[in-house]
C-alpha cells in the first residue's frame, strides 16, 4: 500500500459502528474538516461523547446500502465481521474503504498518526498489530525535538511568504 496524507475537507466519512474502535478512528477524523456520519444502534460513552462535542450525526440503526452510497470514506467498523465486509464488497470503486475486522478486505488502513507542529508521521504495520503500531509511533514521537518541530513551523512560513510574493 502506498502511504499517502489525505485531504478530507468537505468530504463525507460514514462510520459504520459505534464501539471503541469505531471511536477512535471517530476521534482521529474529527480533527479533520469532513462531514461525519455514525450508523450503529447501539454507542459506547466514548462515540457519545464525540457525537456530543463535534455534533456529528447520528443514525441509530444498523448499516444498510443506502447509508453507504454516498461516502467518500467508509470506515467499516461494526461487531459484525459479514457485515464489515459487506461494507467493502459493496463499496463503489472509487470510494475509500477502512475495514477493522479484516484490514486486507479494504482499501485503506488507517495509520496511526504523530503530530507535532508541521511534523506529521503515520506508522503501520499494514493490519498485523495494531498494539505494535501504537508502540512503534510512542518510540518515534520521542525522538521530536522541539527545537526541529519549532524551526520547520518558521520554515514553513517563510516559504508561504516567499510562494505569496512571486504570484
């Protein structure tokens, strides 16, 4: 899989499922500026509290086709591994497919991701341990130094002034 940084604005994510899992890929895409849909019959405190603070929508139902027509990213996510992969036999070609339960049957996964200033690092281990992932990104956020975190931001400036001053 190629490792790619997706831009998400004004783009619809569906997530299909309303557990812990569900929520935290809810929590790592409510940070970014797209439109979010939770269908699942059942939440736990974590997705309600989400729902709650970035007033996403809510579908209090299980998943059907209709639901997933119109995603650009679809985060199959439920307790039910034939309906997760459901989701992605049923998904269109050009929609994006992140399935929890099976991550090979989908054509995304979803990195774990450190963030620190301009600095942005995903890790994967491309489905085989989720645990590991979370362990190899703790390792490499500890080698950010701030001063390179703080020196890339002014970089970064410098080259968003010099780009306004040769339009």
């Amino acid at each position: 899989m190629l490792p790619v940084h997706l831009d998400l604005t004004n783009k619809h994510v569906l997530i299909a499922g309303g557990g812990r899992i569900a929520a935290r890929r809810t929590s790592a895409l409510c940070m970014e500026p797209c439109s979010i849909t939770i269908v699942s019959p059942d939440i736990c405190d974590e997705m309600e509290d989400l729902i709650e603070t970035y007033e996403l929508t809510w579908k209090k139902k299980k998943v059907e086709a209709e639901d997933v027509k119109d995603a650009f990213l679809i985060v199959a996510a439920t307790d039910d591994p034939s309906v997760n992969e459901w989701m992605t036999q049923s998904a269109l070609p050009h929609q994006l497919v992140n399935c929890v339960s099976q991550s090979e049957l989908g054509n995304v996964i979803v990195p774990k991701v450190v963030r620190a200033g301009k600095v942005t690092i995903s890790v994967s281990t491309s489905g085989a341990s989720p645990a590991r992932t979370k362990q190899l990104a703790e390792a490499i956020e500890t080698l950010l130094e701030q001063e390179d975190v703080d020196a890339l931001d002014e970089l970064y400036i410098e080259r968003k002034k010099r780009q306004r001053k040769s339009r």
